[in-house]
C-alpha cells in the first residue's frame, strides 16, 4: 500500500474541513494504523502527502500553502471554485472536491496521463480540467473507509505513472 502523511502547515487551518476527523478515522480503518502528521514536506519520503484544503486558498499571503503544493502532495476537500486555479498554478498529485468530499464522495482529479496509463478511457471521466480529469476509482458507499481507499487507489495509479517516467 502506498505510504501517506497527512501534511498540517503550521500556522495554516484549513477551514471549511470540518469532517477531517471523520476521514482520520476512515484512513486509519484502512491503512492500520494513526496516519502519520508532518509540518513540512520531506524531500527524501518516498510517499505522498494528504493536504486538507478546504476554503484554503493557495496564496495566503506568505506563499505557504502555494510553496508546499506539488506533484507529491493530493488536496483533500477543495472548493470548487478553486480547483481550476490550483490545478493550473500549482500542479498537485491530485485532488478531491469539497462538494462530494463533506459527504464522503470518491470522485478523484487527477492526472489524465496517468489514468490513461491505467486504462482509463474517455467514457470513465467526467470534468475535465486541462491535464486533469475526475473519476470515481470505487463507487461510494457514503463512508470515510470507502473514500480513503478510493484515494489510496488514484495514488496507486499516480504513483506507477511516475515510476515508469
């Protein structure tokens, strides 16, 4: 199973995440065991790092947020009207939408390359954002469990992608 922390800048709360303790709890029914905080990302960690976002946006004055976002890093619970943005600015992993994520949605954005790669196929997406497309790797059953493994799986996918550049 692919390793993740979750990523808590400090200084930083996310607001508008307020089922974070909920998916906390699904992950860690999941994985086995507390997922791991970090304050910064690791350039040696060999895994990807779970950014709670929310109304968050990624300008938030000291380019904090902006800075610690990459392709090592997939953004839990974005407001729609901010995922173009960061998607374009920012280029994460990937990320889930707040509108399905507050109601333990499995949609996932990511990349389209790695999709394809897996077997993805036009007719499996639905929005599409440039180099990115949402899918529904497992469909939801309304549980935390279910949407921490639907994002388990887009990593799987994301990170064979990048293994095989």
């Amino acid at each position: 199973m692919i390793q993740v922390k979750l990523l808590r800048l400090k200084d930083v709360k996310p607001v508008g995440v307020d089922n974070l303790p909920q998916f906390l709890e699904g992950i860690r029914n999941v994985i086995g065991k507390d997922i791991e905080i970090a304050e910064k990302i690791d350039p040696n960690f060999e895994g990807y790092y779970l950014l709670p976002m929310g109304f968050t946006i990624p300008e938030d004055g000291n380019g904090k947020v902006k800075e610690n976002i990459n392709e090592k890093v997939f953004l839990i619970s974005v407001i729609n009207t901010n995922i173009s943005r960061i998607l374009e600015e920012c280029q994460p992993a990937g990320l889930n939408n707040w509108v399905l994520f507050k109601d333990a949605g499995t949609s996932v954005i990511g990349s389209e390359k790695a999709l394809r790669k897996a077997g993805y196929i036009d007719s499996d997406f639905g929005f599409v954002y440039n180099k990115y497309k949402s899918i529904v790797p497992i469909e939801s059953d309304g549980s935390y469990e279910t949407a921490a493994r639907s994002i388990l799986k887009y990593l799987e996918i994301y990170d064979h992608y990048l293994q095989s550049k």
